[in-house]
C-alpha cells in the first residue's frame, strides 16, 4: 500500500464517529482571564458547599440560557458568567433552556466585566435581564478594576441596590450579601460571615481543632501548677506544724 494511500486512510475519520452537540458550549465569547475563570468556580464553589443541604437549586458559570419563545435554540440565547435558579431540582444540565424548566429564569445573574464585554454587561444585558428574564437581582463585578454594582428589580425596572457601611450588597434572593475580599467576590451571612470554600472550611475546622488542643493542653498544665501548689502549701503546713511540735506547741490547740 502506498504512502498516500496510508495518509488518505488515516485523515479520514470513521464514519461513525459522534461529534458533541452545540449545547454543551456557552454562546459567550471566551473568558478574558484566569481571574474570570477562578471568580466563577469561586462563587459555585461558596455558594455549592453553603447549600449543601439543599436540593432545590441549581447554580452554573458561563453556560448557556435558552429563552425563545418558539422554542428554537438557534434564536435567543444567553450565557451568564454566574447565575442560579431557586425551586427547581439540583442536577447536572448541559444548558438552561426555559421552555424545558417549567418557564422559570434566573433569580440571581453576576457578569464578570471585561474591557470586551462591560459595555454589554452595563446595557443590553441588563435590558433584557430586566424585561425579558425579569431576573429579581442583577449584579456586575470587575475582577481586575474591581468595580461592582447591584440591581434589584421593583416595579418591572432594576434599581441600585444600597451598599451597607462594608460595601456590601445584599441579595435577597440568596439571603446573602455579596462583597469584595482580597480583590475577589465573595459571599457573607447576615451576620457579616464569610461563606467558605470546602478547602477553607476544612482549614478552619483544622484551625479549631488545633486551638482546642492547645487549650486542652494549657488547661492541663494549668491543673498540673494548681496541683503543685497545693502539694507545696500542704508540705509547708506539715513543716509549720512539725516546727511547732518540735517548740512544745500543739498546732491543733492554736
């Protein structure tokens, strides 16, 4: 067999071979750095291990939403950088298309900014989070210049969600807020926690373990000195009254 012939064998693919369907991919161009890529796993990490309990959710970065209302995946898509669906049920999906999820959309959207996509993230995204998805809370962050804003909508319109005196802002369909810690966007509780990642978890539990020890072990040391002391007291009282004997005092009779 010639050469040629070997080639023309091996460039041509096999007839049955099954190439992934376009859906597995989001419509959004490609992520404009690592720290977009982190930020996302950051908050699905968080946000994944905080509802671990829950199963009535479901949360996705950078995937694709699929709204027209012909129900035509070749019209009207959308793919969020970070965005979750509260009251469905929490599986894995290839992409979000509205028409197979019982109609619902997003109740949480975050775009991460870039110098490519900011000005579609700040206008014609948030129109149609607004009109089309009716996304309840709307929220942007730059990973780089760190600029964030948050919108709740009332009254069919987003409005600028008020920071708190840390910056925060708070989203009520988390019940979390969201704020920047070490340059990243994070989650807090009510009451001003930092929701962990598995990994920082873990370290904290470590953490606690640790100082329990160690108090466990001052504790120790601690009842150890008492002990000694009261050894002491006892032999200094013994030679107190042993001294007194030795005078012709009876320690008892003072």
């Amino acid at each position: 067999m010639s050469v040629a012939k070997d080639l023309e064998i091996i460039e041509s693919p096999p007839e049955d071979v099954i190439f992934p369907p376009g859906d597995l991919y989001s419509d959004e161009p490609p992520l404009e750095s690592d720290l977009h890529l982190w930020q996302i796993f950051l908050l699905l990490q968080c946000l994944e291990w905080h509802w671990r309990d829950r199963n009535d959710f479901y949360a996705a970065g950078n995937l694709t939403i699929y709204y027209s209302h012909r129900r035509r995946k070749s019209e009207d898509f959308r793919g969020p950088d970070f965005f979750a669906v509260l009251g469905t049920e929490r599986k894995h999906r290839k992409s979000w298309v509205v028409w197979q999820e019982d109609g619902k959309y997003p109740n949480i959207i975050i775009e991460l900014l870039s110098d490519s996509t900011a000005k579609v993230d700040r206008g014609l995204k948030k129109q149609i989070y607004q009109d089309t998805f009716r996304t309840p809370d709307y929220f942007w962050f730059h990973p780089e210049t760190l600029e964030f804003a948050g919108f709740c909508l009332i009254s069919g319109s987003y409005q600028p969600i008020e920071p708190n005196d840390r910056g925060w802002l708070w989203s009520q369909q988390l019940e979390l807020y969201l704020g920047i810690c070490d340059r990243k966007l994070r989650y807090f509780t009510a009451e001003g926690i930092l929701v962990p990642t598995p990994q920082e978890f873990a370290q904290a539990q470590i953490q606690l373990a640790q100082e329990q020890t160690q108090l466990a072990q001052e504790q120790t040391q601690l009842a150890q000195a008492q002990t000694q002391l009261a050894e002491a007291q006892t032999q200094r009282a013994e030679a107190l009254a042993a001294k007194l004997r030795e005078l012709g005092v009876d320690p008892e009779n003072l």
